[in-house]
C-alpha cells in the first residue's frame, strides 16, 4: 500500500474514533463532604454527561456496608442500581455508622449508536466527631429545597389538581383496585423522594406519604388519601345519614376489655368487638366522608348507637342517657373533650356538670361529676347535698312556725281590741244611764273615756258593773 493510501485510511479511521468519543458518556462520582461524624448522613451524587437524548445509562453504586448504611436513592433508581436517559444525575444518602475511610464504585454500562462502560469512585472518612468548619460550609452551599414539580397516580386524576404548595390530596378508586403507581418528581435534583412508584390499597382510606428530602435535609410530605369502595357494601341509614358498615378488621382499633370476633349482618361476616363487662357488641360504620367511628350494634332490633369512650383520671366510662334528674339540676348538653354528651348543670354557666354512665372496666353504673376547668371527672357523691336539703327543710319548718305564731299573734291581738272595744261601749252605756247625759256632752264626765280605759286597762268590768246595778236598785 502507498503511502498516500496508508494516510487517508488513518485519516478516515482517526475521525470515527474522534467521532464516536465525542458522544461517548461519562460518569462521575461526588461527595457532600470528604469527611464525616459518626451517625451524621452524607450525600453521594453520580452524574452521567456527554451522552445524546438517545442515551441509556446503568450503573449500580457499591460501597463499603461496614462504615456506611444506605439511606435513600433518587426516584429513577431502585436502591442502587440506576437507569438514565440522556444526562442526569443521580443523589444517593448514607448514614456513617463506622470510623475509617470508605470508597463508593460505580460500575456499569451505557448504550445509543455505541455502546460503553462506565465507572467513577470517591472517598469518604468517618471521624468521631464533626469538623464543624466543614459542615456549616457544607451545610450553607447545600439546597434547601424541597418541593415537588410534579406528582401523578397513574391512570387517575388527584383531588385537587397538583400545586407544588398543596400537600394533601384524595383520591377515589373502584373496589377491585388493589394497587397504584405514583409518580413524581424534585424541583431540585439533588433532592430526594421516597414513597413512589406501586403501592398496594386495601378497602377503605389508605394514606400514602411522599416525602421530599431536600439537599440540606429539610423535609417535605405530600399526601395522597386513596379512598377504595367496599365490594357490596352492608348500608345503613341512622337519623337520615347514611353509613356503611365496615367489614375489613385491619381498619379498627379494638377498645381495652374487648375480644375480637365476627358476627353476622345481612348474610354478610362482619368483625366486631365483644365485652363480658359492658355487654357491649361493637362494629364499626364509615360515613359519606371516609370517617370510621364504633358503634353498639343491638342484634334484637338491629340498632346502632355510637359508642363513645370518655377517659379521665384512669377512670373510662361510657355515657348513658337518663330521664333521673339528680335534685336542683336541669338537663344539658356537655363538651367533654370535643365529645358532645347529655348531662345536667345547676345553671348554664357553670363549670360543673353531672354525667351518668358505665364505667367499662367494672361495668357499675354512677353519676360521675365532672370538672370542666380542670378537666377531671370523680364519683358524684350525693351526701352533703342531701344533708344541705335536709338542712333546708328544717330551716323552712322553722320559718313556716315562725310565721305560724306571728299570724296567731295578730289574731290575737285583734280579738282582744275588738272585746275591748265592746267593753268600752258597754261601759259607755251604764256611765250615760247613771248621769243621765251622754258622756261625750256632760260637762260633768269630761273625763269619762279616760276612766273607760283605766277601767279597762285595770280589768276591772264585772266589779265596776255590780256598783252600777245596787245604785239602781237604791234610787228605785
């Protein structure tokens, strides 16, 4: 072969090799900090570049599991193993949990019209204690944010629509679904996000959490309430709203003193809560909003009644509703702790209320008092408000007597003016008959009352009355 010819293959063969370098893809491997604390985390980013759209990157990243335990990866891995398309980088989280120095390798392969390997490794120390210097510099260049530019359930439509500043969100599926995929991603690449990709739902409300880790550690969650309908519901209706009862036991919460077990309603197995000591049988019932409360179901009628649980000062008891008003009290309703319940007060305003109910540990039925400003709920001992009404009552005996004998009193002393007066008007008489003149015109007896009222005042009537009758007899 010529020389000329020898040159152009060189050439020719120089530009393909020159060509396919230039869009060959690269990784490398960074740290957050060269040197750590024990128990301290530490961020471990691998970028991809020089790749086209075209290209397709995997790599997995090793590291020494004696000195470090993994955290978190980046959404578009699977712990770490990673695949990228295109340039990228990717954030993995470690916990040192050892000292020495650790490296993290990561190896793997990309792939467009050529195809590649690629490799990258870094260095980090673990020390017992933090160099403060670095890590309030770290700590200053590192992002802070942590929210989500997008967040998506496949093949669904979130409530309300997506904004990066809503974090909470529903979701309402049919009863055969099982699972969901979540999809979302940073604002921020180097944060990260755990809680997406397939997520099984079982019946009922299922809270799924997505949490956003931010560079710095600031952390973010989104949540997604995925409501699944019950496959053939058991539905009830209770003053006009309307319930369904709850057939799934992983939804309930058994109360303390009570057995699980299963009853049935409407040909249909249901789990319920059973106590020896109530006599309670509790089932569960959601209403139109999601929200799961027990309810005493009573098989005879088929009734429900809900079931509320009061605790205060380790005494539990269960409100009962009663027409004995305890003496001197009026029927109310109480809020104990946010719990509507009936009761009785002396007055609108006090801070005392009676309560009858069960104590579900003993199963004996009080009166209990509570105390609305401490919050304290004791016993109702009714003795001393029995003793004050007995008190009462023989205080208002003894006004009742008192008044009794002033009323006797006044009679009496009526009774004797008015024989008074008759006696006066007697004596009147016998004076006139002896003078031959009215008292009120003799000259003679102008003092003549007043001898009346001696007369009277002295009790001397039938003596004065026997003088007047022998002067009778002499002048006849």
């Amino acid at each position: 072969m010529s020389k000329t010819l020898k040159y152009i293959a060189f050439v020719i063969i120089s530009y393909f090799l020159l060509l396919s370098s230039t869009y060959a893809a690269s990784l490398s491997l960074s740290r957050s900090a060269s040197s750590v604390s024990l128990n301290s985390t530490v961020k471990v980013t691998a970028k991809i570049s020089g790749a086209t759209n075209y290209t397709y990157s995997e790599f997995t990243l090793s590291y020494d599991q004696e000195k470090f335990s993994f955290v978190s990866s980046s959404d578009s891995c699977n712990g770490l193993y990673c695949l990228v398309e295109g340039n990228g980088s990717i954030t993995f989280t470690f916990k040192a949990k050892m000292e020495g120095s650790a490296t993290f390798n990561a190896s793997g392969t990309f792939e467009d019209d050529s195809s590649g390997s690629l490799a990258s490794s870094t260095k980090i120390t673990v020390t017992s204690k933090s160099d403060n210097t670095t890590s309030v510099t770290d700590k200053t260049n590192l992002s802070s944010n942590n929210y989500l530019s997008s967040l998506i359930v496949e093949g669904y439509e979130l409530t309300p629509e997506f904004n990066k500043d809503t974090t909470e969100y529903t979701l309402n599926l049919a009863s055969d679904i099982s699972s969901i995929s979540i999809g979302a991603t940073a604002e921020d690449n180097n944060a990260t996000i755990i809680g997406t990709g397939n997520q099984e739902v079982s019946e009922g409300i299922n809270t799924i959490e997505i949490t956003v880790t931010a560079e710095n550690g600031n952390k973010k969650t989104y949540v997604i309430k995925a409501n699944v309908e019950e496959k053939d519901p058991i539905s009830i209706t209770i003053d006009k709203d309307k319930y369904t009862v709850v057939r799934n036991k992983d939804l309930l919460t058994k109360p303390e003193n009570y057995e699980e077990k299963t009853i049935t309603i409407d040909s249909k197995e249901v789990p319920a809560f059973y106590s020896e000591i109530t006599n309670f049988t509790l089932v569960g019932l959601k209403d139109s909003d999601g929200e799961i409360a027990l309810y005493i179901y009573n098989e005879k009628d088929n009734s429900y009644t809900l079931y509320q649980e009061l605790s205060f000062n380790s005494i539990r008891i269960y409100p009962i509703n009663t027409n004995k008003i305890p003496k001197g009290y009026q029927k109310y309703t109480i809020d104990m702790n946010g719990t509507k319940v009936k009761g009785f007060k002396i007055a609108d305003d006090s801070s005392y209320a009676i309560i009858y109910g069960m104590d579900v540990d003993t199963g004996k039925k009080n009166y209990y008092m509570y105390d609305s400003e401490n919050n304290t709920l004791q016993i109702y001992n009714d003795e001393h408000v029995n003793l004050l009404y007995k008190e009462q009552k023989i205080y208002s005996y003894i006004i009742l007597c008192s008044w009794a004998c002033i009323v006797l009193f006044l009679i009496i002393i009526i009774v004797l003016c008015i024989k008074n007066s008759k006696r006066k008007k007697k004596i009147r008489n016998i004076l006139n008959k002896i003078s031959g003149n009215k008292i009120d015109d003799s000259p003679e007896l102008v003092n003549g009352e007043e001898i009346v009222d001696e007369l009277v005042e002295q009790n001397q009537d039938d003596e004065m009355y026997d003088i007047f009758e022998d002067n009778k007899k002499k002048r006849k």
